[in-house]
C-alpha cells in the first residue's frame, strides 16, 4: 500500500502525465519534457510498439507549401495552406472544428520536420510524392518515437499500464488510476496536468487495427464529466483481407489498389464487377485520393445490404484479367516500393507476401472486406487541445475535431500537431497550478470500479460480452444504417453494459496478467463508446460522410451541419447539437440527395478549380 493512499500499490508523482505512447503521446511527451517539465509517459503497450500508429502505411500528409518550406524539393506550392484548409473542411462535410484545422494546417510542416529528423536520425527510409505527402512505414514510425523520447531525459516511461480511471478533486483532473499487466499492482500517478493520447475505438469483429483501440481514453473522459463528440462517424477502409487467414487484416489490397500499382475486378457474389456501378466521375475522383475510403465503402456496402457479398461481408479482389500482373509497370513499382520501405519486395508490415503475389499472377482472387482504420469521434478540445475538464487534455485519435465526416488529410499529421500542442498546454497548465492532491474517497472508488470483477462468480466471461458488442455493431452500427438497425443495435449493447457487463467473472482469481481482466475492463469502454455512437447515429436524421442512413439519405446542412455532442449528466448519456466553428469558411445552406450526391458535387467543384474556374 502506498503512503496513506491505502487502496494502491504504488503513487508516482510527476507534472505531467501522458497516457498513450504513439504518435500524440510520443510529440506531447516530449514537448512537454522541452518545457521543463518532469513527463510521465504511460503506456498499455510498451512506447512506439503499440496503437494504430504502427498499423500505419505510413503517410503524412501536409500541403505543397509547407512541404516546400521542408525543403522537398518535388513539392507543389500551388497546393497551398489554403487549399488544404478548404479540402479538409468540405471534403469533412462542413463538421470540422476550423479553428483546429487552422491549427493543422500551419503546424504540419514544422512538426512533420521534426518528426522526419528523427525517422532520419534512426536511418530510417522516407519517400517523397508531391504534392506534400511522405511515406514510410508503421514500424519506422514507432522506431522515431521510441528515438524522439529518448532525447529527453525528463520522460519516464512506464509500459504495461491500464490506465482507467482518471482521478479528479474539486472539479480538476489531477491524475489516473491504472493496473500494472504483469503484476496486477495498483498505480495511481499523481500529475498537475494529463495528456490523453490513448488512441481511438473499434467496435466491429473484422479489424485491420491494433487491438489496443478500445476507446479507453474518450470512455475514462466520458466517465470523470468530460465531453465527446462526433462518435457516430467512424472510416472504413475498402480492401483489408479476409482470407487467407494468415494475412487476415492486411490491408495490402487497399494499399495497392489506391495507389493504382494494381486494378483488380472487384466482384460481388453474383459475378457483377462494383466498379461498373460506381460513376466514372466517382471513379476517377477516387483513384489515387483519400476519397477512394468512402467512395469504394459506400458501394461496397450497398453490395453487402444487398445480400452480394460473402458470408464475411466480403468481396473478391478479381485477377481473371491481369494474368501478366508481376511484369505490369503498377506491379513493378509495387515490388520497388516494398524494397525500398521493407528492404524486401516480399515484405509487407513484417508478413511475406509471396503467396498473395503469386494467387494474383495466377489470375485467382483474394476476398477482401470492409475494415474500420480510424475514428472520427472522441473527447472534444479547443484550440490548446484542452477538455472541458480544468487539467484534462487531448490529442491525437483520442480527441475529436479535425476531419469532420470525412477524413481526406492524415491522421498522423493530426497526431503529431495536436500531441505537441496538447504537451506545450499541459506543461503551462502544470506550471502555473497548484500541486494535485488526490481524494482518498475517489481513489477508493476508482480501485472498487478496476477490482470489482474479481467478486463475481459464474457470470459471463468478457470475451463473449465483447463478441456479442462486436456482432451487434457489424449489423446495426455498419457504414449504411437505418432506425430500425441502431435501435435493435442498441438495445443489445445496453443489455449487455447493464446486465452483462457487471455480472462478468474471472476464471482466474490472480491479479498478475489475467487477460481476463484487462479484457473485462476493456470491454467496458468499448460498451460505453459504442453505446455513444449508436445513440448520436438514431440521433443524426440525415446522412453525411460515413454516417449513411437508407431512412434518411439527404445531406442536409440546414439542419445537420451540427456535431453531436455528449457528456454524462446524473448518471445518463445526454446528447446535443452544436454548430462547429466555422470562422474561416462559410457553410452553405444547401441538400443533396445523398453522400454520392455530395461527392460528386465535391469532384465538379474540385476540377473546376483546377482548371481555373472557381465557382462564385
Ligand atoms: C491499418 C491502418 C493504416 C493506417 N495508415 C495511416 C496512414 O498511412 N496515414 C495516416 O495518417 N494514418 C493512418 N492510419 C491512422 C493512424 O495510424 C492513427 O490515427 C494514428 O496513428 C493515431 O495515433 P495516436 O497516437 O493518436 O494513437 P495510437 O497510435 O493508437 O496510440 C495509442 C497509444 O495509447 C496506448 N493506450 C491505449 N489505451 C491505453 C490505456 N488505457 N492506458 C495506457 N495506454 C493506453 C496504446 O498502447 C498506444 O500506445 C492508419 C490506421 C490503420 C489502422
């Protein structure tokens, strides 16, 4: 037991504490560190070998000018800071926070130049392609974390910590309660100020994330008050593997197709190619662009309620017709991609890919699904990356605000901008507060909150609460939903938080690594983050970005350029509407038929753009 807090195994005392070691931790950690400040850096995982940041491709995106200002010398200026600012907010639906795109437009050439540095400095490879976008791979990415937080003597890593309750006094954050994994010990971190960077979450059964993205930041948030928001949107990704199962996942089909290194039919069940069924206009938009994710997810999905996909929900990446595929020029520089990013043209993201290759020479088909890559939603922040609650910070995945409905920017780039601010806030908040004091009673309650599985008995396990979750979110909580879907959806997923959840039991009564455990505590948020995002999707009448409902197609900015907002009041989830900050640019007033409808629009204002002819 630890001093006279008598419900913890240990208390450790820093300024600041960090919760996540990926991107937005790696950058708040150590901007925070740089302002002096004593950096305590938790992490479920273990630094830069954890969170979606190393299931990354990885890209960062930023605009030509900035990218220019990075000496790149390929980089197009004419893609200036505007033009991004105004492609993340409309090709987002109008649902971003503009104050906080301002923010990543104008931070993402400094901070991807710090970040490079460090990738350079692990000798690491990093590719170029105008006009701003670099790429490298997930694994060089942990690697330039792990080497950026070591620079600083003033961050302590702690690894192998679940952190789950966040520990607040007088209306103020001062701290986290976690569990250590090996041990089972108690830690409570006592900190002036607390960076959540802890990553998104992901409902469904089919993953080509990290399985560390169970919402536990936005969820703990949630708990101690704080607001979240947009949790209805979350991005699909169009072409992860279903099978084989070695390469369940994967999103290498993904990957080539939008890179256009490969052009496979696309087959349905009944033999129909999708493609046909998208517009050319689509089509082309999509080729090559962030905008393939909800173009291709949108039919695709239509295929699937349909009753033309697999029973996995998938379809076929079809080769019948590009029998010469190892010798086409797209295959080629496939191979010298691969080689130059994993040193092996048989390499991707640690698999050897040789049988993949070879089904695709032999002009087979791989069966390939719809896969969740990133969640809009999280815990709202204003322009210093600062909650609603006084001490309580975010950044990264875990927060919310950038991308709207719709991400056509990087998410990494998000991370790195918004991790570094949020670092830089938390330490000027740390310097100028008093010292925390953590309440005993809430401490206590907290401990009971983590322990409180170990009393059950015969209740059910975690894994199936979990499974029944992820069931319930892949029929009702899909891209394309209805009233009828969400409300039977939900009905499950407040069964099982309430009825379920608090009868769960462990087989196994040790505390030291019981998976079972973490797996129950985990479970709780995903329930909580999934419930907010069912109810804030019934609650949406309108479609928008990857929020399609078939009983309300319209895109209706009159009544729904409006984020939904959440946060708990007297034990309840209570949702509200707010317009986003739009001080930069104007939202028309206007409809459209659907999301394609919308799109479409997007692509005519776009290539009228690029050919001189800005709209009025
Ligand atoms: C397959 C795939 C490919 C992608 N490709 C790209 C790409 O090419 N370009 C791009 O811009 N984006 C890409 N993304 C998205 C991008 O990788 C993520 O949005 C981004 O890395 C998120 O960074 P983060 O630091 O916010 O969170 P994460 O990288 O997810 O890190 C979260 C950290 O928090 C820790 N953590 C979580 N819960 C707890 C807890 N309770 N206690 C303590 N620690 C906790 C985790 O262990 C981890 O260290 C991709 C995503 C996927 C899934």
């Amino acid at each position: 037991m630890a001093g006279n807090h008598h419900w913890v195994d240990r208390v450790v005392e820093t300024d600041v504490l960090v919760v996540g070691g990926g991107a937005a931790g790696t950058m708040a950690a150590v901007a925070a560190a740089q302002e002096g400040c004593r950096v305590a850096m938790v992490v479920k995982g273990s630094l830069g070998r954890s969170g979606n940041t190393i299931m990354a491709m990885a890209t960062f995106r930023a605009d030509g000018e900035s990218a220019a200002e990075c000496g790149e010398k390929k980089a197009d200026p004419k893609y200036t800071k505007d033009v991004l600012f105004e492609n993340i907010i409309k090709d987002g639906f109008y649902l971003s926070d503009q104050n906080l795109v301002r923010q990543y437009v104008a931070d993402a050439g400094k901070r991807i130049s710090q970040f490079l540095g460090w990738l350079r400095q692990k000798k690491q490879r990093v590719i170029f392609m105008p006009p701003g976008v670099w790429l490298t791979s997930g694994k060089a990415v942990g690697m330039a974390c792990r080497y950026g937080v070591r620079q600083e003597s003033n961050v302590d890593v702690h690894g192998d910590i679940l952190i789950h309750e966040l520990l607040e006094k007088d209306g103020r954050i001062v701290g986290a309660l976690g569990v250590k994994i090996y041990t089972g010990e108690l830690i409570a971190f006592k900190a002036r100020s607390v960076v959540l960077s802890s990553g998104g979450f992901e409902p469904y059964s089919f993953k080509c994330s990290h399985s560390d993205m169970t919402g536990d930041g936005p969820a703990m948030a949630f708990r101690a008050g704080a607001e979240l928001a947009d949790m209805e949107f979350l991005l699909q990704m169009p072409g992860a593997l279903l099978r084989p199962l070695v390469h369940r996942g994967s999103i290498l089909p993904f990957v080539l197709n939008v890179g256009r290194l490969i052009s496979p039919g696309i087959m349905n069940t009944a033999g129909e190619d999708i493609r046909k069924k998208i517009p050319p206009d689509l089509r082309d938009m999509a080729q090559g662009s962030e905008w393939m994710k909800l173009i291709y997810s949108y039919y695709w999905a239509m295929e699937i309620s349909a009753g033309k996909a697999t029973a996995d929900h998938g379809l076929y990446f079809d080769f019948s017709a590009s029998s010469r595929l190892r010798q086409s020029p797209g295959a080629i520089k496939a191979f010298i991609l691969l080689k130059l990013l994993y040193r092996n043209r048989w390499q991707f993201q640690g698999k050897d890919i040789r049988d993949l290759f070879r089904t695709a020479k032999e002009g087979g088909r791989w069966e390939v699904g719809l896969s969740n890559q990133y969640a809009f939603g999280g815990i709202v922040v204003d322009n210093h990356m600062s909650s609603n609650l006084p001490g309580l910070y975010a950044a990264g995945e875990a927060a919310s605000g950038v991308f709207g409905a719709n991400r056509v920017a990087s998410a990494l780039t998000e991370a790195i901008v918004q991790g570094h601010r949020a670092g830089r806030s938390a330490a000027a908040y740390a310097a100028h507060s008093s010292d925390a004091q953590i309440d005993n009673n809430q401490l206590a309650a907290a401990a009971e909150n983590i322990l409180r599985f170990f009393r059950n008995t015969n209740g059910r396990s975690a894994a199936g609460v979990r499974s029944a979750m992820e069931k319930a979110a892949d029929t009702g909580f899909g891209l394309i939903r209805d009233d009828s879907g969400l409300n039977l959806s939900l009905e499950k997923v407040i069964s099982l938080r309430q009825m379920d959840l608090p009868e769960v039991s462990l087989r196994n009564q040790a505390r030291a690594y019981n998976l079972e455990w973490f797996q129950a505590l985990q479970t709780e948020n995903l329930l909580t983050c999934v419930e907010i995002g069912m109810r804030s999707a019934l609650l949406r009448k309108e479609s928008r970005g990857f929020h399609v409902r078939t009983d309300f197609p319209r895109v209706d900015n009159e009544n729904w350029a409006q984020r939904i907002y959440c946060r708990k009041q007297g034990g309840e989830i209570t949702l509200s509407k707010h317009a986003p900050s739009t001080d930069h640019l104007a939202v028309p007033m206007d409809r459209w038929n659907d999301v394609m409808a919308y799109a479409a629009f997007r692509q005519k204002e776009m290539a009228d753009r690029s050919k001189g002819k800005e709209r009025p």
